[in-house]
C-alpha cells in the first residue's frame, strides 16, 4: 500500500460514476470487489461500501459505509473507520459516513442491495471464490422490514418460528414461506422477492414454491409437507412482547463529548447551540439512538482518523455495537437529523441554478472571439397534454359557478377557483381539478373550494388527480394548463367583499380604466402571465418585464437584465390585456416622469439577477397516522415496487408533493389525502423545520390513476398498471411468482363509474338534480380510487347485479354547501359578473351548472 497525503491510492479517482464500489478489508489493505459479488458479505470480514448518485444539480452525492461482521477482528473494525475517513477525504470530505453493523443495517444500506443481503459464514479470500450460492442443505431465514428485506439466518427450528414475521425454509427441493399471523402484507410480500432470489441463484430458477399460513392447516399440502421438515405440527408459543414496547417512552439526555487525543471530555450545556462546535475540532453527540461524530473542516486527515478511532472505542466500551446507528459527518455537510439537536442552526444558504453559471461561460465565449449573442433557455418539460379541455369555476357561499369563454384565464386574487383540465394520454382520459386560492381570499372560500373539487373529481369518468395551489407558487404545470393567464388584484365571492368592507384599510382592487401594474412572464410564447402587482416603484424588478396601465394609457417597462424572450412575452402580453392599444416602450434607466408620478414617485428596486434554484431530488415516503401522531419513514432507492396498495405514500419534490393513495390504503378521500399531504409538510420531514403549506403545491393520487407528470419521477411499467387493480401486494407478487393470473378482487371500498356516458369521452361534474335521481337506484359508490378499479369490481357481480352497478355513484356533493336545499341551476352558460359590476356589493353567485348549461369547454387552440 502507498499512500498521497494520507489516502490509499486504491480511492483516487472513484466516484465519478453513479453506482457501487465496495472493498474489503484485509489487514491494512483494501480489496476490491468484482460487481459481480456485490452484495456477498462476509461474517469474518469488515467492507467499505461507497455509494454515488446523481442528483439534479448535476454534482454527485457520496454516501460511505462501513460494514462489520459479526465475527470481524476489533482490528479489522478500527481499520474500516480509518479507511472510511479516506475515502471521504479522497472525495473532498464531504460524504456521510455509516456505521453499519451485521443483522442491523440501515434501510439505506439495504436498499443498494434489493432484494436481500444474506452474509455468508467464514471469511473473504483473495485467491478463493465460489460462483454462485449454491445450496446443498437446508437453511432457514427470519424476514421482517416493508420496503427492504431484514434477512437473518436462524437454526434450522421449530422453536425460531413466531407469529410476527416471515419465515423462508430453502429446501434442496422447495423453498417454503411461512407467515406469521401478526407478520404485515408488505412483510410477506418482500418475503417472497427474497424467495425469488433465492431460487434464481441458489435453484438455477428450478424449484417448487410452498405458501403456509400461520393458524391455517385444514386441506393444505404444502403445510403437511412443512410441518413434517419439523417431525409433525406443533402450536408456536405467543409472542412474548418486545421489551422496548412494554413500558413508557424514554428520551434519553443528549450528551455532547469534545474529542482530545482519543480522549471524550464531557462539554456541560443544557441547550445545544452551533457555535458550541469548533472547525479545528471534533466532537461526538450521542443521542441514545443515534451516535454522531461531527468533524471540523479545517482537521487534518490523520486527526479524522483519530477521531474515527475515538467513536469506535466509544460504542464498543458503551456496548452500543448492535443498537441505534452511527454517523460521521464534516462540517458544512450536516444532515438534518443532527441539526434538529440544536436550538438554532444557520440555515444554508440556497445554490442557485446554472443560469448564472452559464451567462459566465457565454461571456468568456465572447471574450475569446467566438459569436455567442446568447444561450437559449431551457424548454419546459412536457408534462401534460397541450389539446385538453379547460373550465375554471368560482367559488362563492359554498356554490360553483362556471366563467364564461370570455373569463375563463381572467383570475382574481381575493377569490378561489376549481380548475380542470380534461385530456386524453395513451388513449385513457385523465382529469386535472386544481383549487387555486388567490393571496387575499377568504377561509371560508379555501374550505369550500376543497370540498367541492374533491366531490367533482369523484363525480368525474376517467383518472383524476385533485391538487390545491396558492397563489404565487404556482408549478410549471398549473400555466401550462392555461393559454394565458392574467390575474387581477380584488374579488368577486361574498366573503372576500365581506372581509373588505370590514377592513380600514382596502386593498387596492383593479379597476378597468385606473391604474395597475402587471408584471410579465411566462414559460414559452403560447404560455404567459400577467400579475398585477402593488402599484409602487418597489414591485419593480430588472429581471423582468412590465405593463403599467395609467386609465387609458400604457407604458410596457422592459428590465435591464430581461431577455429578448421575455420582451417577445410582454408584447403577446400587451397583445391579450388590451387590444388595439399602443404603449410607450420604456427601457430601464429611461422613464418619463409621468412613469414614476403613476407609480407614487420614485424608490429602490431589487437590482439583481432572479434566477431560479436548483430542482429538488424526489425522496418517496411511507406515511401513517394512528393515536394522532403523524409518521413518515423515507423509502430509499425506491421504485415503481414501492408504492404498496396497502400504503399512503408521498412523493416530495421540494416546491410540489404527491399524496400516493394505494386501493387497499386507509385513506378514504382526496381531502384525506391532501390533509396527509399537509400533516408532511407540518411535520418537517427531512427539513430543518415545519414547511409552511402555502409554499407548496399538494396533490392527491389514486393507485391506478397516475398521470405521467407522476410517473415521469419513476422508471415508470406501464404494463404493471393492468395488475394493479387485483389483490393485496402479497398475492400480486405471488401470482406473478408461479405464472398465474392475479386472483380477481375488488378493494375493501366499493368501486364507481358511471355508464350513462360513451366510452372514450370526456366527462362532466354531476350535477345536483342528477344525484337526487341517483339516490334512488341502487349504485356502487367508492370514495377514493380509480375508475378502471370500478370495471374490475363489476366483472365479479353475478347478471342480475350489473345494471345497478353501472349507474353512476352519489357523491357528497353538497355535504359543505350552505344551500344544498334548493337547487338553481342555469339554462346557459353566462358571464357571471358583467365587466360593469365587477365588485358590485351583493351579487349571488350560481349552484352548479348542468352539463348542458356549460356548453362547449375551452378546448386548447
């Protein structure tokens, strides 16, 4: 071995690619290990594992981990923490390291190796290998975990069988699954991916599979032939409860150690503060659960490795071996569980995108000679269809009312509005239902916006997809629905004019010969908005562009740091706000007077270049609320796989998360959903703090109706889609499992869809009268899934039953709704307030409108 500045040269130049590299320890040596026998540990053995990944900020992310066996030397432990310490310092020390011990792996380190890791008894050799894990007798594995495989080999027992986890006998011959009766769905079906593993690898794909339920004897062979592998069948004992379940919760005190020499010198504090940790410094937090040892950046290697060896001494002499996980971290790269244990952590300040970055490249272009007039900017991604159908509705006292072709892009930002967008996507019918709710609008108009969007999506034929948005945090995806969009400050519901009147101070509303100020943007040239703003000199910003309105008068305001994209915006812009109207061209610098007298006279501005962050990696959680404690559990390395039926799992992308809602979950609504969604971001997972939830966008999904914009985060099958409407995780695995066809089973809710419509068009809303005619036939009625689950569940009905399931459901529609009594629907579609009356006192807003009422929608031209 060589070293280069305290580093073994078997590290240098690793971690360009995404992906695995492992390497055993062996003395003071480490060996690689071929691809091929990744995931192949050895008992007597300690590995270094390094995972890269690439994130969206186009850098990589390094994860170190150090794996010890159960029968590894304390000396080959104490060099896996040192070389762990080099290959972090080799990758510019800013990985995290893990501490990961045999039987007690973490979820992350598991989730590389998918299915299993199942270690192998002995030692590693460099001059011995076996090809394969062949099986020449019978051994027996306890399986617990959800989403990665806890695999522990166990005696070949009665007396290791137990009624809460899985149990896998691999036989010469057949491989057995015993379940447990208090063993979960997703248990066993992970059980059986292990299963499939095994037989691939240990039975060349050639062996007989047996299922045994725990409690289940009567007519089963495959339990006659696995109890007589134990001489006969015999009751298992109860379980007896786990220790760390039977008493009260205990917080156990954090205790914070500064590192001398090896030496742990206690630090007396009551609250944890950052500056307590010093750069030149090493100190070790123990938390009871979790260890963390936090590095300063201005230590040296050989101080690092000090400091490793301190923490490895520490868990062995705490006996801390097999319990909780540990963590080594360098200063500026903490990870937020470690943050959380102190009263005030500086928040890290926000990378910019590559915007700015690139504008340096074009200039040094430029400065060599080479004809660069500007780098075009990114096309948005195509995230939904641009040739669906888009209606808007206005919430107002609990009522809908539709806006008339001539208003359906006009949005004020007092009011609450019901989009959505119908579009046809790989020949099936989606439907997009967004609640917007402007800045200004009232708590009463969000409530009922809620309600009223989630019983018109139930009401709705095809795969729909609810979401509620604010205003000013808006995604790419809620403009590309729009041809344009121009957003008024006011309102036109009773309770925002309500809540005006009671106001001493009114909020400036937009008055069609007044003045306004409208900043411009948009995604492309057939995708823009207008904003207006607070009429003063301080909404001003270079980066953009604007239109100031003086009564009949227009001035279009161009930023000194706009592009030449953003001006072809803002004359489109001007084009569709006021037609047939000329305004004075004013560039930033050059302002008339009359331009700062309209605007309340001159004052500072934001100056600088707006320049968007970078996009957030996806992170998929797991998420339950019993006895009203809100869990969420990151799912690692996920995949498609991931999403169980039996689960509710989120999808965070930073500014926009999905509520995933599996058939057999026990979300029973999309405003239970979307609540989940907002018991996430309240709760800070994997954040420094409660997320507020006007900053993000929430959406709700039901198994069965993904849209691509959803899928497009996965590595998407759609071919899995068809089997995803029969059975529970545990059947569907096993059915693929021996070749057969999923077994034919509705959920546990009741399935809808309604007949009364052609195949292939798109529907509408029901209507009020339509579900009082409704409530007097017999019908199916479901309150969170899909439609395609619908036809699965009529398939089961015997003739007699299949006319009443055909008509349509009865959905809550008027549950929150104040005048669900008397029904006024209108005979056409109308404008709903004249441009003359706009905030007129007192104006009643309309029930929902019929199908025929609402005519032809705006198709997108």
């Amino acid at each position: 071995m060589s070293t280069t500045k305290g580093v073994d040269d078997e590290f240098l130049g690793v971690g360009d690619k995404p992906g695995l590299d492992i390497w055993c320890i062996m003395g003071t040596n480490v060996v690689p290990i071929a691809k091929s026998f990744h995931g192949k540990f050895y008992t007597g053995n300690c590995y270094i594992i390094l995972h890269t990944a690439e994130v969206k900020s186009g850098t990589r992310r390094h994860n170190v981990h150090y794996w010890i066996g159960e029968e590894a030397k304390e000396e080959d432990c104490l060099m896996a923490s040192d070389k762990a310490v080099e290959l972090d310092a080799a990758l510019g020390s800013h990985a995290i390291q893990y501490r990961e011990t045999q039987g007690e792996e973490s979820d992350k380190f598991l989730s590389y190796f998918k299915p299993c890791i199942i270690p192998v008894q002995g030692s590693f050799s460099s001059h011995w290998r076996r090809s394969g894990d062949e099986c020449d007798g019978t051994t027996m594995f306890r399986c617990e975990g959800e989403h990665v495989a806890r695999l522990r080999e166990v005696p070949f027992s009665r007396s290791s069988l137990d009624h809460k986890a899985a149990f896998i006998v691999d036989t010469p011959s057949k491989i057995f699954l015993f379940s447990g009766c208090h063993s979960c769905i997703q248990t066993r079906a992970m059980a059986l991916d292990v299963i499939k593993h095994l037989r691939e690898n240990r039975h060349c794909g050639r062996c007989e599979i047996g299922i045994i339920e725990d409690g289940k004897l009567a007519g089963d062979s495959d339990a006659g032939e696995f109890w007589n592998l134990f001489g006969g069948y015999a009751p298992i004992p109860r379980d007896v409860p786990d220790a760390a379940n039977g008493g009260p919760m205990t917080t156990s005190p954090k205790k914070l150690f500064w590192i001398n020499k090896r030496i742990l010198v206690p630090m007396e504090t009551h609250v944890l503060e950052r500056e307590m940790l010093k750069s030149d410094r090493s100190y070790i937090l123990d938390c009871g659960a979790e260890i963390f040892l936090w590095i300063g950046m201005t230590t040296l290697v050989s101080e690092k490795k000090t400091s490793a060896t301190a923490l490895e001494e520490y868990v062995h002499l705490q006996d801390r071996s097999s319990i909780g996980r540990t963590v080594i971290m360098t200063e500026g790269h903490e990870i937020v569980d470690f943050k959380l244990h102190f009263q005030h952590w500086p928040k890290n300040v926000v990378q910019k995108l590559y915007e700015a970055g690139r504008e340096k490249v074009a200039a040094i272009f430029k400065h060599q000679g080479y004809d660069v007039a500007e780098i075009p900017d990114d096309k948005p991604r195509q995230l939904i269809s641009s040739n669906g159908c888009l209606k808007v509705w206005l919430v107002d006292r609990g009522c809908v009312t539709l806006l008339c072709t001539e208003e359906l892009e006009q949005l004020y930002n007092g009011d609450c509005y019901i989009i959505q967008y119908s579009y046809a996507e790989d020949g099936k019918d989606y439907h997009l239902f967004l609640a917007w709710f402007g800045q200004d609008s009232v708590q009463e108009d969000r409530v009922a916006t809620v309600s009223l969007m989630s019983s018109m999506a139930d009401s709705v034929k095809g795969r729909a997809v609810v979401g509620q948005v604010l205003e000013g945090r808006e995604p790419e995806l809620f403009f590309l629905v729009f041809k344009s969009l121009i957003i008024f400050k006011g309102g036109r519901s009773t309770a925002y004019k309500n809540s005006i009147l009671q106001k001493s101070n009114r909020t400036e509303l937009y008055q069609k010969d007044g003045a306004a100020l409208f900043r411009v943007q948009g995604l492309r040239p057939d995708c823009i908005q207008a904003i207006q703003v607070h009429l003063a000199a301080s909404s001003l910003n270079s980066s953009h562009c604007y239109i100031l309105q003086d009564g009949a008068s227009f001035f279009t305001w161009l930023g000194s740091l706009s592009s030449p994209s953003d001006h072809v915006l803002l004359d489109r812009m001007m084009d569709k706000l006021c037609p047939l109207k000329q305004s004075l061209l004013v560039r930033e610098g050059s302002e008339p007077d009359r331009f700062w007298t309209t605007l309340g006279g001159r004052s500072e501005y934001s100056k600088e270049k707006c320049v968007k962050g970078w996009p957030t990696d996806p992170h998929l959680y797991t998420c339950t609320f019993q006895q009203c404690l809100f869990k969420a559990k990151e799912v690692f390395s996920f995949s498609q796989d991931d999403l169980a039926t039996e689960e509710t799992l989120i999808l965070d992308c930073g500014e926009q998360i999905f509520v995933w809602v599996g058939l057999h979950s026990g979300v029973t609504s999309k405003e239970h959903a979307l609540d989940f969604g907002k018991m996430f971001l309240q709760a800070g997972i994997a954040w420094d703090g409660p997320r507020s939830i006007t900053d993000t966008t929430v959406y709700a999904v039901a198994e069965g109706d993904e849209p691509a914009f959803f899928t497009s985060f996965f590595n998407w099958d759609s071919s899995k889609q068809a089997a995803a409407m029969l059975g529970n995780s545990f059947e569907r695995k096993l059915a693929m499992l021996k070749g057969l066809s999923p077994k034919l089973e509705s959920p546990d809710r009741s399935l809808r869809k309604s007949s009364s419509r052609r195949q292939g068009m798109l529907s509408e809303p029901t209507t009020p009268e339509q579900q009082q005619q409704q409530q007097q036939q017999p019908a199916a009625r479901r309150t969170f899934g899909s439609a395609s689950a619908g036809r699965t569940a009529r398939e089961r009905l015997p003739p007699s039953s299949s006319a009443a399931s055909a008509s349509p459901a009865t959905p809550p529609w008027s549950l929150k709704s104040r005048a669900s009594s008397s029904l006024s629907t209108p005979a056409t579609a109308r404008r709903l307030f004249p441009s003359s009356s706009l905030h007129a006192p007192g104006t009643a807003a309309a029930h929902l409108p019929s199908p025929t009422a609402i005519g032809s929608p705006g198709r997108r031209r």
